[in-house]
C-alpha cells in the first residue's frame, strides 16, 4: 500500500494545487470548476513528467519541460498556465 507524505496545498483564483509523494511519484495535482489534472515524476525527480486527467488516470502525454507540462494541465483546467498556483515543493519539477 502506498502512503504519501504531507501534503503541500496552495490555492489562488478558485483552483487548488496539492503536492504529495507516494512511494513512487512526485504528484501535483490541479482541482478547478469541477476540472482536474496531475502532473506525476518519479520519485527520484530525473524523469520526464507525464500529464494526466487526474492522479489516478491514464497517461496522456509525458514532457521534460515543467512550463509545457503546466501548459498541458491548464489547458485540461480550461485556464491560462499562469493561474496555476504552484507549491514551493514541486516548483523543481521537469528535467
């Protein structure tokens, strides 16, 4: 059974970004009207970073580059990448 650690929660212009690690990934998972998208890494933080509908969902894309990852997210969200608000912890995502 996996277990995350702590989560790190901001949230800014109605949409919450939640940072956890499970044993495996990295997540960063976006909730806004009703929307949701992740952002997922390995554990070790060198891999690429793939996007998906929510935490648990099929793989949509992968990137290197955090800014496209985000761009990919936000675009689920129906919002500008720039209202993402991103925890202090996961803002060393991306290769």
């Amino acid at each position: 059974m996996m277990t995350d650690t702590d989560a790190d929660t901001v949230e800014a212009d109605g949409i919450t970004a939640r940072y956890h690690e499970t044993a495996e990934e990295r997540v960063l998972e976006f909730e806004g009207d009703g929307r949701t998208a992740c952002v997922a890494q390995n554990r070790e933080g060198y891999a690429m970073l793939k996007v998906r509908p929510s935490a648990d969902g099929d793989e949509l894309e992968r990137y290197y580059g955090f800014d496209m990852a985000l761009d990919h997210a936000a675009e689920l969200l129906g919002v500008d990448p720039n209202a993402l608000p991103i925890p202090d912890a996961a803002a060393d995502m991306g290769m």
